[in-house]
C-alpha cells in the first residue's frame, strides 16, 4: 500500500519521457502584398497533413514576425489567415527548420473578381470570442459534443464532465444562444452528437442583470455555446439503464427528452440502493429538475445554494434505497415573447445510519472532557415538488419573469444513541442513553417576480422585485432519555425522561425592491435602489411528561416555549459603475435598517431593538491584456443576530448540550478583501491563475462553554477586543507537455488559515487551524486509445488550541486520484477510477486513517452507432471503503466514522437513442 504513490509517481515520468522527439521551427512575416505593411495578429495554424487535427498555432507580432514549433516530421499544412484577406496554404514536409521569409496576404477585395478561396479555419478569435469550426477537428464515429470540446485547444474535460475552458470551470452551455433545460453543462456535452456541431463558441457571458439592464456590472460567467447545423435542431434522445449486482444491489433508470424547435419535454422514472438517490446534478439539470436557488447576501455578494434535501443529494452515509420520478416541460412562443417552463417530481427515500464519533476537549488547568458516542438512525421521508417559471417580453425594452414553487413532504425518523464521557485520568463523568422517533409535515410556497424595463437612452433602466415565502411546518414525537452523572467518590446522580413532543412553526415573508440606472457620462453609470423585506415566525414547541398511567398530559413548562419573532428591513442602494476599455469599477454603498421584534407568549415578554448599519464594497478589474488581468474586490458587511441566537428554544433531546441565548447580542462586523490574477495563453496552451482572500471580523457573535460535571452549555456572546481572522489562497498553472499525444500538465497549491477566540469555563482559548497542499496533474484527453488524469496531492493540516498545546493534532494528508479509459478494438474499452486517502496519526487522535477505493471495469458497445452497452464493474474492489471524518470545533478535535456502501459487483446494460440527424458531411 505504502509503495502505491511513488508507483504511480514514476508511472507518470515514463509517460512525460514517453514520445519525446527533435522539434523545429517554422519562422517567417506576415505582410501586405499590395503595401508590405506588416499584418499583426494574424492567425497562423499547423495542421496534420493527414487528418486537419490542429497541432500548433499563434499570432503574428507586431512587426508581422512569427515562430511557431514543429513537433516531429511528419507532413502538416500551415494555414495563415487574416481578417478581409485571402488564406495562405503551404504543405510542411521538411526535417528541418522550415524559413518562409516573407508571407504575404492580397486583400480579399483584389480577389472577389479573380478567385474563389476555399477552406475553413478552424479557430477564429473575435473579439473578446473563440470560436472553433467543429468539421476542422477528427473525432470518433458517433461522438458526442463532450469528445469534441476535448480535442479543441484551450479546453478539457474531466471523467465528471466539469468544462474547463482557458483555465476557468465551464458555468453555462448554450445551445443555438439559448439555455437548454438549465446551466449543466453535460446536457448538450453527452447527449447530442459531434456531427451535428457547427461552430463552436467561447466567450464570457455578462450577468442576467447586465443584460436585462444594460449596464454592466463586471460580472461575467464562462459559457460555451454550441451551433447546431440546420437540419440537426429537432429530435428525441433518451437513455434506458438496468443493473443488478451482488448483495442486492440495484439500479434502473428510463429517461427522455424529445424537442422541436424551441419546445422541450423531459420525463424520467428511476429506483437504486448504490448511491444515486435521485437524478445527479447534471441529469437533475438535463430534465428540468434542477434545485439550485440564488440568493443575495447581507454583504451585497451573490451566491447559489441547493434548496434540495435528502432526495436529491447523498452524504455518503448509510444505504439509501430511494425512487424518484418527475416530467418537465418548457416552450416558448411567438418569437420568443413568451417563455414557459414547468416542473414536477416526486421522491422516495429510505436509509438507516450508524455512527460512531470520538472528542477530546481541551479545558483550562490542564483537564480534559472525552466523549465517545454510537448512533443508530431510521429515516423514511416522501415529497412532492413543483417549480414553474414564466418569462414576457412585453416590448423590446420590457421584460418580466414569475416564479412559482411549491413542495409537500413528510418524513419519519427514528434513533438511538449512546454517549459517554471521562476525564484525563480515564474517570467516567457521565453517560446518556437515548431513543428518539418523529413525524413531521411540511409544506412550503414561494413566489418572485423581476419587472425590467430599459429606456432608449444606453445605460437608463428601471427595474422591480417582488417575492414571498409561506412555509407551514408540523410535527410530533417521543423522547425517552436517562443521563448518569457520577461525582468524585464515583455516586451516581440519575435524570430520567419521557416526554412527548409537539411542534408547529409557521412562517411567512415578503420582500421589494426598485432599482434605476442613470448613466452619467458614456463611462460612468449610476444605480440607486430601494429594498423592504418583511417576515414573520409563529414557532410553538410543546413538551408533555409521562403521567404515569400510559399517557402524556404532563405539561413541561421548562422545555415548552411559544415565540413570536418578526423583523423589517429597510435599505438603500447607491451604486456607481466605471468602465474604461481596460479598466473596470464599482463602488456600491448600501445603508441598511433592520428592525426585530421577539415575543414570548408563554410569560408575556417581549422584546426589539433595531440595527443601522452601512455595508460598502468596491470592485476593481483591469485588462493587463485579452488574456491577462487582474481583480480587487473589498465589501464591508455586518451580521445580525438569529432568532436562534438571540432566544433559541429550549431542548433535552441532548442533555448533554445545553444551548442558552442572549437578548443583547448586537451585529458583528465583518471585513473582505480578495485578489486574483488571471493569464491565459491560447497559442502556447498555457495558463496562470492566483487567487488570495483575507476575512475580518470584529464583535464576532461566538460561543462560549461552560462544562460542569461532563454537561457543556454554550452561551452566545459578542467577543471584544479580538479580531477573528480567516485566510486562503489558491493557485494554479497548466502547460502542454506534449502536443503530440496531447498530454498536459497541471500544478494546484491551496492554503488556508483560521484563527478566532471563544471563553472555555471563564478563560479565553485561541482557535486556530492550518490546511495547505500541494498537487501535479497529468491528464490526456484525446477519445483514443489510452485517456487517463494522474494526479497527487500530499498536504498538511493543524489543528491546534491554546488550552493545552500538547494535546493539538497535526499531521500529513495526502490524496492520489486516478482515471483511466483504455479503447480497444471490437468496440472494447477498459475503464477505472481509483483514490487514495491518507491521514497520519496526531496527538489529539492517535490514529493514521488510509484508505484505498478502486473502481474498475470494462465496456463492450453493440449496434452499428454503438447505442447498447454492457458494462461489468467491482465497486470498491478491495472491500476498503468506510465513512471518516476529522475536524475542530473551538478547543474540541472529533473523529467521526459511519457506515456506507463498499464492495459489490453490478452488470449494466444501458441504450442511449436518439433521433437526431444532423446530416454528415
């Protein structure tokens, strides 16, 4: 196991030696035939004589001077282009240096009436677009989009299908300039067929905002965009998949897709116990399913989470057996005026989890508080969920957007754990036994609305939002719970409880915002908003004790409570934006009232206070040039106190936790900075990216502890006079290490840095981890013959606290991943992915944690266009894979293990179909 790394270490140096051969040079300068000035930036290209596959390429200087590597020699063809000029064409058949001397191009307008100039470039820069003609690249017969974006220079592709393009991740896949059921990529990359391909597009798409505005606002998403020829723009695809393995595993998916035009219909019906809960994030996507939301932060910044749950995700614990179906559809209507797009799935998913966690927390005068726990839990939760999506444009100025969904679930659970806890001399504090069961219905209702409207003067815009939020969520259960706690002389204090419990929160919101742009002179443009939010909280959790005759009447008032918690914001926007050709700018500043009001009805308290802060940020981008730039982004924000914070709801489900909250809390403040640099070389195929972020925070709203007698109660409380701090940077670099077989390389670096403060029984311990690794990528994306992505990833990480730095735990990390796919002859491929994990033993936990999973299998297609295949694959062949987990939380180090899926054996048998034409050429 040990040797497993530096195996794989020299394998990658024979592949880096492997076909390295004498290079030469093709020199020459490009002109004007008619003035002989010379044609900067015109595009030179090498091509194989034999099948057009481009090898090489740049740009001329500014003096019309170009070098350019020959990589072996065998016969190529040098392609020269420049806008509005006819082609040049020369057959490479020469050993050595090859000296063109003077290249010169006659203007297309001398050659309308003499010639007609054939052939296709196939890369054409625009502007700020690369745009690749799909017919000049080679690929397998019965490709798809995914096996063409690897062969195009400047792009690659992973074994997930994550787009990389000009060293930055593929976010959006257009097709024809439209989006295709969602923003994942593997829609159009693994279902529609190279041959249908026109041009391909590559370019950075302004924000929804900027769009819809006309302003930009410097945000920008890289997005491809593929063409499609004319008579491939109709057509159904699908997939049908079965598999049956040893231990009772199973899968079976049936999915379809059918579209003409601009109306699109998606449907899908799957069941498994391997893994795959619901439809994966890609396919989640493909058929209109998808869960992600976006939302604005307190900070100004935007960001994207999942508002899905157990059904759409697997956290790697347990064995869930889960079914799930839904259909979509979306169309659009009168030269796209109207736009239509619906939703609906529902899901199955049961699963049961054992766990097992161990904490050593370090305490003042050199004590120390252990725990150990083991947990069974039964989870069986259903849901219904609709989404619909309308877009209008009114006019070509005005456009609107409505969003409805909807969702109704319900969900049981049962567990039982087992806690215990010592001191640093091996004593026994406490232990806890405990069973836990509930049922729970929830329903939830949201709606938006996004009114733009954009006058004839460029950059004048008025826009409004609109939306709300209704969720009503019931439940009931039983705790029965026993706690011994043991003094010095070892005597043993027993708390027993059974209890019923009863909870019902309903919740509602509102929210507004009017925004309009002036520009003020052609570069500076102006924004001012304003925004009211409004919500409300009914929470009741009630608590009965057994009475002793079988039934729960008891009322507990101690863990019972009923709140009523409602706050309004009110803010304002002003925003200024400055734009030069290289140089970009924006500063917003954002004031922002929020009033909160908390009352409890159980003793007739209330209590409000309101918050007035100012929240400003500025963001600065520079061109260096086309390919190289570099960013500055700062923005100051507060952070309110939660309803949780403030007066969370008293519990016993673990009496070993106690949390108590704090009327006073006030908004901490916080600080960001981050910088990056960005350098992106197409005709050299390399690429530098830089990127570095420091946090602050001020008043930080922590927890502090009090332990006594094993029971830990944490106290909310504003820290002052410390400053949090967080930090990271991340770097990466790619290069080809040889054109010729298309191997590349890639060099990764991260690190992070987190430090902040809490009070452990009155005295102040300092927090503070350490995470930094180091990775080399090799990877061949080609469609032929071998493929594989090596790479390694050895690391530190220190987890350290100022108690007892004795007890800190710091170790070694390292992680090797490994993907391969050998094509062989008779439609035969072998395939595999393998990782390695290691974590050295520390102080804290002296225990090394290594783990090895391998994946490997072999594929056989059927039919004339390879649509049936058969696939046999081992999951975790060595039977090694099990649930780990190390991590700091304040002074206290945990290791947490679980069950979850290893060895099986499974046979597949999947068809892909499709319809789609697109006529060869």
């Amino acid at each position: 196991m040990k040797r497993l790394p530096a195996i794989l270490f020299v394998f990658s140096l024979l592949l880096c030696f492997n076909h390295l051969q004498a290079q030469t040079e093709i020199t020459g300068k490009v002109l004007d035939e008619n003035d002989q000035t010379s044609l900067t930036n015109a595009t030179i290209m090498l091509l194989q004589a034999k099948d057009s596959i481009l090898v090489a390429h740049t740009r001329a200087g500014e003096n019309g001077g170009f070098k350019l590597i020959k990589p072996d020699t065998i016969p190529y063809l040098l392609i020269v282009s420049y806008p509005k000029y006819g082609d040049y064409f020369k057959s490479i058949a020469d050993d050595g240096d090859v000296h063109l001397g003077d290249v010169k191009l006659t203007s297309i307008s001398h050659l309308l009436e003499e010639v007609i100039v054939t052939g296709r470039i196939p890369v054409v820069i625009k502007g700020d677009t690369t745009e690749y003609d799909a017919s000049s690249f080679v690929v397998e017969k019965n490709a798809k989009v995914e096996d063409l974006l690897k062969v195009l220079p400047g792009i690659s592709v992973d074994a997930d299908g994550k787009i990389t393009a000009q060293g930055k991740t593929v976010e959006k896949v257009l097709v024809d300039g439209e989006e295709f059921f969602g923003d994942d990529p593997t829609l159009v990359t693994r279902n529609i067929r190279s041959d249908m391909v026109d041009k391909v597009q590559l370019y950075e798409k302004k924000s929804e905002e900027a769009e819809r505005t006309g302003v930009d606002d410097g945000e920008r998403i890289q997005t491809i965009n593929v063409k499609l020829k004319e008579d491939a723009k109709k057509g159904m695809f699908g997939k049908v998949e079965g598999a049956g393995g040893t231990d009772d595993f199973y899968l079976g998916k049936l999915a379809l897709n059918k579209f003409n035009g601009s109306q699109k219909i998606g449907a899908y019906l799957m069941g498994a116990n391997d893994g795959n809960l619901s439809l994966n994030w890609q396919e989640a996507e493909k058929f209109g399913m998808s869960t992600m939301e976006t939302e604005m932060s307190d900070d100004g910044n935007m960001y994207f989470y999942s508002s899905g749950d157990g059904f759409d995700y697997w956290d790697g614990k347990g064995r869930p057996q889960a079914l799930s179906t839904g259909i979509s559809f979306l169309d659009a209507w009168k030269e796209n005026k109207h736009k239509l797009n619906g939703s609906y799935k529902y899901g199955m998913i049961q699963n049961e989890v054992g766990e097992s966690s161990i904490s050593r927390n370090s305490l003042p005068d050199n004590e120390e508080l252990n725990t150990s726990s083991t947990s069974n839990r039964e989870t069986d939760a259903r849901r219904h969920r609709f989404n619909t999506k309308y877009d209008l444009k009114i006019d070509s100025l005005t456009t609107l957007t409505l969003n409805l969904s909807a969702s109704k679930g319900r969900s049981e659970s049962n567990s039982y754990t087992r806690a215990e806890s010592w001191n640093q001399d091996g004593e026994a504090i406490n232990d806890n036994e405990r069973t836990e069961s509930s049922i729970s219905d929830n329903t939830d209702f949201n709606y938006r609305g996004y009114l733009t409207r954009r006058f004839k003067k460029t950059g004048r815009s008025a826009s409004f939002r609109f939306g709300g939020n209704v969720s009503d969520n019931k439940g009931s259960g039983f705790l029965n719970s026993t706690l011994n706690t043991y003094d010095e002389d070892g005597n043993m204090l027993t708390d027993p409880i059974d209890q019923q419990k009863e909870m019902n929160r309903q919740a509602n919101s509102i929210s507004s915002s009017l925004t309009y742009t002036e520009p003020i002179t052609s570069k500076l443009n102006s924004s001012v908003g304003y925004e009211y939010n409004m919500s409300r909280t009914h929470a009741i959790n009630t608590s009965y004790n057994n009475d002793g005759n079988g039934g729960y009447t008891d009322f507990d008032e101690e863990f019972s409570s009923d709140f009523n918690f409602n706050t309004v914001r009110n803010a304002v926007n002003v925003a200024f934006n400055y734009k030069l050709e290289k140089f970009e700018a924006n500063f917003t500043n954002n004031f922002r009232n929020d009033d909160m009001f908390q009352q409890n009805n159980y003793e007739d308290l209330n209590a409000s206070r309101d918050f007035f802060t100012y929240n400003p940020s500025a963001r600065l981008r520079y061109n260096l040039s086309s390919n190289k730039r570099i960013g500055f982004h700062y923005n100051h924000s507060n952070t309110l106190p939660s309803l949780s914070q403030i007066q969370p709801l008293r519990q016993n489900q673990d009496p070993l936790n106690i949390v108590v909250g704090n009327e006073d809390l006030t908004p901490a403040r916080n600080d960001r900075y981050n910088m990056y640099y960005s350098n992106y070389n197409m005709m050299k195929g390399t690429n530098l990216y830089v990127d570095m972020e420091w946090r602050q925070t001020r008043n930080a709203i922590q927890q502090n502890v009090m332990i006594e007698n094993g029971v830990r109660t944490l106290f909310y409380e504003n820290l002052d006079g410390y400053v949090t701090n967080n930090g990271r940077i991340w770097l990466g670099g790619g290069f080809d290490v040889s054109k010729k077989i298309q191997l590349k390389a890639r060099i990764s670096g991260n690190g992070s840095y987190n430090n902040y403060y809490n009070y452990i029984n009155s005295q102040l311990n300092e927090n503070t981890n350490y995470d930094y690794s180091f990775g080399v990528n090799l990877y061949k994306n080609t469609t032929k013959n071998i493929d594989f992505n090596v790479g390694f990833y050895p690391g530190w990480r220190l987890m350290e606290t100022s108690l007892q730095p004795e007890l800190n735990s710091s170790g070694f990390v390292y992680r090797t991943n490994v993907w391969y796919s050998w094509k062989l002859p008779w439609k035969l491929s072998f395939y595999g992915d393998m990782t390695y994990n290691y974590e050295a033993p520390t102080k804290a936990l002296n225990e090394k944690f290594e783990l090895l999973l391998f994946k490997p299998g072999i594929s056989k297609k059927f039919l004339k266009d390879e649509s049936l295949a058969v696939d046999v694959y081992v999951n975790d062949i060595f039977n090694q894979n099990k649930g780990f987990r190390r991590f700091q939380s304040g002074s206290m180090i945990s290791q947490n293990t679980y069950n979850t899926i290893s060895r099986y054996f499974m046979l597949k048998v999947s068809w892909d179909f499709t319809s789609m034409k697109g006529g060869k050429e």
